[in-house]
C-alpha cells in the first residue's frame, strides 16, 4: 500500500472517531443538563477507552464547542444555500432566525442541546458570530439597521434568540412565534414595523427532504 493511501485511511478512521465520540456526546447533553455531563459520561456513551477520547478533546468544554458547532454548523449550511440570492441584509437575518427556531420546534432533542449548550458556549461556533456580524455590518453600511453598539447588538439578537427557542421548546409559544420574536428583533435594530412584520412574516422555504 503506498504511503499516501495508508494516510489517508489513517485520517478518514480518524475523523470517523472523532464524528463518533460529538454524535455520543449529542446524546448525553440531550438527556443532561450540561452542568452534569461528565467526560465519563461521554466514554461510556461512545465505548471506547478514556486515552481515545483524550485524543481528541482535552476536556469536556472542548467536545461540548465540538458539538455546538456541528450542529450549528449544519443548519448554517442549509441556511446560506437558502439566501445566497438574497441581498437585503435584514431578510437575510430574518431567514436565519427563523430557521434556528422552527428547527427547534421539529426536532425538540436538538432544540434543547443548543440551548444548554448554548447558555455555557454562545455563539454556538464562529460560523454563527461570523454571518452574523457579516448581516449586521452591511446592515449598517447600507442604512437598513440603525444601532448603537455592534457587539451589544449581537448579544441581543443571540440572546433573544436562545431564550426564545427554550421558551418555544417548554411549550409555552404560538406556531407563530419564531415570527414575532424576528420581528422584534428587527425592530430592535431600526426596521420599520411594517417591514419589519413583511420580511419577518414572508414565506419560509421549507428545508429540503433528506
């Protein structure tokens, strides 16, 4: 086998490892809290011995940001590939909000891991704090959000939008919700109300079937 083919086998085995101990230990925090997540924890989930598991992450804040961001990340994803054509910065955003929650209101497992760990690790992963500040910052430039402080304004908006999507996951919203809360959201950051509840309200495309 030549050297190059054996690295590469080492490395796709190595990645299988490392995708297998974030999908266990997406299960453990969708039963814990994340305070109570223990490294332990995670080994027993995975099955594998604890010197595998330091291979990878050096302690459970390491693999807790691990799996923030691959599920964040592959919301990302799907989100960019929805608004690639769309300029208008405050749509953008409001596409982007709007499916973090609704996709909470399908899959309450995954609703509940981003709000634990997201109250411990937010931004969630820098996917997240970059398309986000790239939104606002030529939200800004263009004059469409009107905002005192870039930094306080991200913490509103992912703050806001955390605490909605743990009100949403305890029941306690209407199916609209995830509207009202990027309308508000968009007001907050000097869009008129009624295009503010235009973009906020406008039709959702749907995710496509996997």
């Amino acid at each position: 086998m030549k050297p190059s083919r054996r690295a590469s086998i080492g490395m796709e085995k190595r990645e299988r490892t490392r995708s297998h101990l974030i999908e266990s230990a997406y299960r453990v925090f969708a039963r814990k809290e994340t305070d109570a997540v223990t490294i332990d924890d995670i080994i027993a989930e995975a099955g594998v011995a604890r010197g595998t598991f330091y291979n990878y992450f050096q302690t459970r804040e390491d693999v807790l940001r691990a799996v923030a961001a691959s599920l964040s990340d592959v919301m990302n994803q799907k989100i960019w590939a929805q608004y690639a054509a769309i300029s208008d910065p405050a749509e953008r955003m409001a596409i982007g909000l709007r499916q973090f929650l609704h996709q909470a209101m399908r899959d309450a497992t995954w609703g509940w891991v981003i709000v634990r760990i997201g109250l411990v690790a937010a931004p969630l992963s820098e996917t997240i704090e970059r398309g986000l500040l790239s939104d606002l910052e030529a939200g800004i430039r263009l004059e469409r959000f009107h905002v005192d402080s870039v930094q306080a304004t991200v913490d509103l908006v992912l703050g806001t939008s955390l605490m909605a999507m743990r009100t949403t996951l305890k029941g306690h919203t209407e199916p609209n919700y995830p509207e009202q809360i990027t309308k508000l959201i968009l007001k907050s950051l000097g869009v008129h109300n009624d295009d503010a509840e235009a973009i906020a309200f406008k039709a959702l495309e749907p995710f496509p079937e996997e």
